[in-house]
C-alpha cells in the first residue's frame, strides 16, 4: 500500500487550485489485487445487505446511486431525512461487519485512535451521480471521512465549507483513496460523473465507493 500521503494540489493537473488543509488524495493506495479482495469483499456485504434506492428528505425523491452499509451503524436517507441507524431500511437485518481490509485501511490512512462506525457503500451504475453535500450527520468531526473508490473512473468535486466557495474536480480511479480531515472533513463534495469503460474491476461496469466514519463520541 502507498507509503506517502501526497496533498491534494499536487499532482492533480490543477496548478492553480486553492489548497484545502486536511484532504489527501492517495491514487493507486489498493493494487489490483487489493482491489479484487475488496471487492470480493464488498460483493458480500451486498449478499447480506442489497443495495437499495435511497430517497431524498421530504420530497422522496429516488437518489441515483443505490446504497448499502456495512458497521455498527449505516447512514440512509429517505423522507424522515438523513440519519445513522443500526439495521438495513429494507430487511431489518442489522449492518454486516465492516470486512477487514476497510478496517486496515482506516488504520493506515485515519490518524485516528478508534476505529470506524459506519461504511457506507455507494454504487453508480450509468448515469448515476452524487450533488455537493457535505457529510454531517456524525457527532465526531474530529475523525475523517476516509474513502475507497473501486470500478469506473469519476470526476469528483470538492470546495469549501460553504456551499458558496469555489470548488475543484479530479478523478478518482479504481483503489484510488481520499481522506476528508482537518478543514477538508465539512467540505462540500460530489461526484459529477462516471466515465465508463475505464475499468475491468466490476463485471458489470460502474463504481463502487465506500466511506468509512466515526458517528458518535462514544462507543
Ligand atoms: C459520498 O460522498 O458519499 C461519496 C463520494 C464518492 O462517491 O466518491
Ligand atoms: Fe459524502
């Protein structure tokens, strides 16, 4: 796995990007075979917990890219809002286990003492796209958001802590990883879109990225 952590600004073909403290871009931290190990590892975490349709707050609206969780705790939203819960919406069945190579991965690249909560799981199939948000449904802002991106390349976007600020896009590839920390952990993010074709990883084509989180102070 990469032994450096460049800063994202570097090496992105964006000499003219703004810094944004606390983000860090890792491209190629999972070799191929790292990323088929995942990816196995992923594959059963659906078999446990299928991917669904999430919904957006209040309106319903179906989201594009289809969702599920491995941990303790999953993130889901629907017309009650976002929130952390403990069972899958559709089965009841509690959270599959975060898979060890996740846990690994968070002990390599969080700096963080305790280990993660909750890993969501997002898949985009064609088509399939996420608008800037900003992850802040965890109490614990003091953990990154570390993420793992497998299959189709994207074009993901980040700005600042506002929704007003200026933002920039890079690609993310299969077992590219990003850490959201520091002044980076609130910032406004996104994925504008998939490029298929640009891996063999999925079978089925498309992108699978897994967020792994800190939710609450306690354990
Ligand atoms: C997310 O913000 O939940 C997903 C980001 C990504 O797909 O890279
Ligand atoms: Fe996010």
């Amino acid at each position: 796995m990469a032994a450096s952590l460049p800063t994202a600004g570097s090496g992105l073909g964006l000499p003219d990007a703004p810094a944004l403290a606390g983000l860090r871009v890792v491209p190629g931290y999972l070799d191929r075979e790292a990323q088929e190990r995942l990816l196995a590892a992923v594959r059963e975490v659906i078999a446990q917990a299928p991917l669904y349709t999430p919904r957006m707050p209040r309106s319903g609206q179906p989201m594009s890219v289809r969702m599920t969780n491995c941990g303790a705790l999953g993130w889901m939203t629907d017309e009650q809002g976002y929130r952390y819960q403990p069972t899958h919406p559709v089965t009841g069945a509690p959270w599959p286990p975060i898979p060890g190579i996740l846990m690994e991965a968070w002990a390599e690249l969080a700096g963080y003492p305790r280990p993660p909560q909750a890993c969501l799981v997002n898949f985009y199939g064609p088509g399939a796209r996420m608008g800037l948000h900003q992850d802040r449904d965890e109490e614990d802002f003091d953990a990154p958001v570390v993420s793992l991106s497998l299959g189709d390349t994207c074009l993901f976007r980040i700005g600042r802590t506002t929704r007003q600020g200026p933002t920039r896009s890079f690609r993310l590839a299969s077992g590219d990883a990003v850490v959201l920390g520091g002044a980076a952990r609130l910032a406004f993010h996104g994925v504008d879109r998939v490029i298929s074709g640009t891996s063999l990883l999925l079978a089925e084509g498309g992108r699978i990225n897994l967020t792994l989180r800190r939710v609450t102070r306690a354990d």
